[in-house]
C-alpha cells in the first residue's frame, strides 16, 4: 500500500507532546520526514498545567523514529522568528530541499475573567496563539514556494475559533484570530498551489484537558457551564489520534479540494 506522505516533509510546532506528538507520528507513519519544534519549558507564568519538557520532545523524536522516518527536533518559542526560521533552513536543507506540510500546533490556555486579567497573560496568549501562527507560516511559505510542489498548512484553532467561551476571552478571540488569518492565508496562496485550513478540536486528552483551573472556574461561575456542553456525552474527551486523523487527510492529496476551511472535530459542541 502508498503511504499517502511518501517523500514529504512536515513542520510541526508544539511535537513534545499531547496533539502536536500524534500529529507528528502519524505524519511519519504516512511516510513524511518531521521537522519538530516544541518550547520544552514553560510558556506563560498563568499556565495552571504542567508544562512540556525537552525530555518529551526527545521522545517524540524516539517514536518517530520507531515508525522508520527522518526526524529533527529542535527546542524554539513559535514567539522566537530567527529560531523558526533557523529550524526550518536547517530542516529543509536536510531533508532535500522541500517542505510540504505545515501543523500550526503550538499553544497554550489559562483562565480569567477579561476584566481581571494582568495585560501580561492576554498578550503572552495572543503572541503564541495567534502571532505564533503568522510567525510559524511566516517562516514556512518561503520554504514552500521555493521548492514550488504546493502543499498544506494545517492551523489547530478550536471550538472557541467558532463559539466564544466565558472565562477565555483571550483564547477566544486568538482561536478567532486563526479562523482570519487561514482565510486570508489561502486566498493569497491557493495560486501556488498551497492550501490552508484550520481545525477545531473540543475537549482532547491532554495535558492541557488535565487543568485543575477549569472546575474552579466553573464552580465559581456555573453559568459558565451551558457553554462547555456537546452533543456526544457518550465522548467526553477526543483522543489526540482523533485529530490526527483530520491532520493526515487535510495533509494528503485526499483534500486536495479543501481550502480555507474550519474544520470542526468537536462531537457536536459548535452546535450547543
């Protein structure tokens, strides 16, 4: 059987663990060569999550390995744009001269009620939610259109890029802000053959679902609660395989139609 990414290679931010590791093995298994970054510490001073580690992202790259592809992991802050762009030159030119898929996975969440919040916790969510984004294609398409074989950006927004949430007026508007900027990024690339979407995952299991911040938050505003609901109860968690599989096919010629599309893998709850 063809692997669908046979001779590829894939950027994928925020790989130490969780979503951006599943996205990255599954890229692998499909045959592409990974290109991994993750920060390997912590990411903001009101994260209430443990944060990830350099020794998780070195495991990453074992189990990328362990499906028989090329991997180079690299410690660097999506906020960091010579780093990306340092990465990405030395990744690419390792890796035959192509870049192929990109999975703007990187980011973080914390709570807070918009009024309450230090200006420093909206705008480090913002810098690496959204500007993190526009940085990590920024460094990116040059690379793509360079080596002129099209290819597929993937930007993991959420359900709150298309519902808003209480207690996340920050995330939300930077999941908000990823809906706009993948439009316009698809507009102005889809000539080169390149297209871009985005992704909007509910509840995954991962350390970031784990955050003991979220039933404070909603025991102390239980209004909040009708805006966390999902028309599958019988899924309460997606597993972070569950949005890999959106990441291969958006990244596989199987989409080769789909371009500025929010993708909701959700179990329903952009509906309720």
């Amino acid at each position: 059987m063809t692997s669908l990414l046979a001779g590829r290679v894939a950027f994928v931010t925020g790989a130490a663990r969780g979503q951006g590791r599943s996205h990255a093995i599954r890229l692998a298994r499909e045959g592409a060569s990974i290109i991994a970054i993750d920060i390997g510490g912590p990411a903001a001073t009101a994260n209430t999550y443990p944060a990830a580690t350099a020794a998780e992202l070195d495991e990453t790259a074992r189990l990328v390995e362990a499906e028989g592809a090329r991997i180079l992991a690299n410690i660097a802050d999506v906020r960091d744009e010579d780093a990306l762009q340092y990465v990405l030159s030395e990744g690419v030119a390792e890796f035959g001269g192509r870049l192929d898929v990109v999975v703007a996975n990187a980011g973080i969440c914390n709570w807070g009620r918009f009024w309450e919040m230090p200006d420093d916790q909206w705008q480090t969510l913002i810098d690496i939610n959204l500007t993190g984004v526009w940085r990590t294609m920024k460094a990116a398409v040059p690379h793509m259109l360079s080596a002129g074989n099209g290819g597929s950006i993937i930007n993991i927004s959420s359900v709150a890029g298309i519902k808003s949430l209480p207690g996340q007026a920050h995330y939300s508007a930077a999941k908000h802000g990823v809906v706009g900027l993948t439009k316009s990024a698809a507009l102005e690339l889809g000539e080169y053959g390149i297209r871009v979407n985005s992704i909007h995952p509910w509840g995954v299991l991962t350390p970031m679902a784990e955050d003991p911040m979220t039933a404070t938050m909603l025991t102390e505003h239980p209004s909040y609660v009708m805006s966390f609901g999902s028309a599958l109860p019988a899924v309460p968690l997606a597993e972070p395989d569950d949005i890999s599989d959106a990441v291969v096919w958006l990244a596989s010629d199987l989409s080769r139609t789909v371009t500025g599309t929010q993708l909701t893998l959700d179990m329903g709850a952009t509906k309720v």
